[in-house]
C-alpha cells in the first residue's frame, strides 16, 4: 500500500532526499507522493520531522 503525505507536512524535503524511487516530489502546497512508483519502504515515514507521510 503506498504512502501519501497529510496536512501536517512542512515542506522541508527530509523525505523526498530518503525515497530510493525518486516517487516524491514538491507539490504546490507541500511535498506529494506519486502513488504508482512508491514502493512502500517507509524510509519517508522514518525520517519525517513531523510524521507527514503515513500508509494509505
């Protein structure tokens, strides 16, 4: 099941530097997760400040 970032993210990139797919990326408001190419390695999850990405 992939990953998607909520609300909460602050948009510092900690994540998008962890993804070993290159599946996230900065979105208008915050960083997005590109549900196709994410592999579900939680490495995101992992080293988020603020807990922003979860399973969906």
């Amino acid at each position: 099941m992939a990953y998607k970032i909520s609300e909460d993210c602050i948009s510092c990139g900690t994540c998008a530097a962890e993804c070993p797919v290159e599946a996230i990326s900065e979105g208008a408001s915050q960083y997005e997760i590109n549900a196709d190419a994410c592999v579900s390695c939680g490495n995101c999850a992992n080293v988020c400040p603020v807990g922003a990405p979860a399973e969906e």
